[in-house]
C-alpha cells in the first residue's frame, strides 16, 4: 500500500510551525481533548521541521492498521481519519487563537501529547506525539533541574520540557500515517473504541 501522497508531497521546508499541548480526559467512550498552543523560537521551528522531513524520508512503506499488525524498520500503518478520534484533535488546533495560548508552566504540565502542527497554503500536517516524563508535576516534584554551564552544575530555574525527535503518528487530509501503534492506540484510545463499535 503506499505512502499517502498528501504525506509524501508536503512541503515541510517552507511550513510555518506551530507547538500544540493537549491533555485528554473521557477515557470511557469518546476522549476530550483540550489544547493549547504555544510559542516557539525560530531556532526549535528549524529543528522540528528538519526532525520531521526525516522521519518522513525514512518511511518506505506503508499497510493498513489492523489491530495484531506490527510496524518494522522502514513501515509505518494507515488508517482512515474517520475511523478514529483524530478529527477532535485536528479540529481543535485549528487556529492559534489568543484565549487558547498556553500563559503559564500550570497549563503546560501534564500534557499528555503534543502535536506538531505544520501548514503550507491550504494544507496541514499534524505530527502527533506522546509526551515523557519531563511533563508530568509527579515526576518532577522530587528533583532538582541542574544545568552543566562547562565547569560546574547550577540550579535551572526555569522549567524544562523535552519534545522527541521522534513521530508516534501523522494526520494529513483524510489520512493517519502511524509510526508507533502503542502510543497511536494510547492518544487516541482507539482499542477502546474500535471493541465498542
């Protein structure tokens, strides 16, 4: 099956780029999700426009989803959009409106995923992917952050975040383009709602 052209034919290079946090609640039926964007640094756009064009590149082929398939090197999964919860999703960051801008460290903790939203004309590709443990107050709330300045460790008072290099699925057009199954079925909690329907 190939790769969705809608994928493989974005114009990564020339997107704008845009960060958006989002936490999910209803984990019975139909999940909730709440977002909010926040702003990024040319420096952290370049990065995660190249991280995706290469994560992208290294896709050689694609097979529909299916729940006891498996993805190997090279392989990623397909599945429609309106087989899933990802519309909410999709339809949520539509607009960097200034009442859904993250203002403070309290609305970005415990984030459950994040996606990286690029748009070049009329076209948008979501890069979606589940956070680690740098977002979550209970993991954090034990240590210190320490930064190295190359002779001797400071406090960081600033809060950190980490993004990944990483993709766990992409939504382009009508189309899902899934990287990594377990994190796809988590976000989205697609086992759930595909043994209900």
């Amino acid at each position: 099956m190939p790769i969705p052209d809608a994928l493989t034919d974005f114009n990564i290079a020339d997107a704008a780029v845009s960060v958006w946090l989002f936490r999910k609640s209803g984990l019975s039926e139909a999940p909730v999700f709440t977002g909010r964007w926040v702003p990024t640094d040319d420096a952290l756009r370049g990065a995660l426009r190249e991280a995706i064009h290469e994560i992208r590149a290294g896709i050689d082929e694609a097979e529909p989803y299916g729940l006891l398939a498996a993805i190997g090197e090279g392989q990623a999964l397909t599945i429609s959009l309106d087989e899933t919860h990802a519309g909410l999703v999709v339809d949520s960051a539509a607009a960097e409106l200034p009442q859904r801008r993250a203002l403070n460290v309290g609305q970005m903790r415990n984030t459950d995923f994040y996606v990286v939203k690029l748009t070049y004309q009329d076209q948008v590709l979501h890069a979606v992917t589940k956070t680690n443990s740098s977002w979550k107050s209970r993991q954090i709330q034990n240590l210190f952050t320490v930064y190295f300045n190359g002779e001797q460790l400071g406090l960081e008072h600033d809060p950190s975040f980490s993004l990944s290099r990483s993709v766990d699925f992409f939504v382009v057009g009508e189309d899902i383009v899934i990287l990594d199954k377990a994190d796809f079925e988590s976000v989205l909690n697609y086992k759930q709602a595909h043994a209900t329907d």
